[in-house]
C-alpha cells in the first residue's frame, strides 16, 4: 500500500493501488483486520478512480463542436 493520501493520487496511481488491494483480498492470505483496512482504502480508491473518471467525462462534454465536427474550444464546466 502506498503512502500517498488517495485525494492526491493521479487516476493512474488510484487504479493500480487498487488493482493491487483487490488481488491481496482476493488471495485471502491476509488477516482479518488487514482485510479490513485493505477493504476500506480499496473502497476509498474505487471513489477517487470514479471521481476521476467523471471529471474527465465533463471535460470531454465540455469541448464544442463546429458544424463540421471540428473541435472549436471548450464550453464553460461548473465546478472545474
């Protein structure tokens, strides 16, 4: 497990952590209160991986589209 708070890891750095946590869970070679806190920092993973992944959706549905199809800027995003 790494020591990076899950709110400052990158999408890339949460998926991998968590891949990793799901394989220990998955072995069962683990006790039952390190299952635990795998569980809960898998849990807190998944969330930043989602929160991730729907901030890179809006920025995407941001882009603006000319007639054509051509990408002509981006549109105002709230919260971004």
């Amino acid at each position: 497990m790494s020591d990076t708070p899950v709110d400052q890891m990158t999408f890339e750095q949460a998926m991998k952590e968590l891949e990793a946590v799901v394989g220990q869970l998955e072995r069962g070679d683990v006790a039952l209160d390190a299952s635990i806190t795998l569980y809960e920092r898998g849990a807190a993973l998944k969330k930043r991986c989602e929160d991730e992944l729907k901030r890179a959706e809006e920025k995407v549905a941001a882009i603006t589209l000319s007639a054509d199809g051509t990408p002509t800027g981006t549109k105002p995003v709230e919260g971004l």
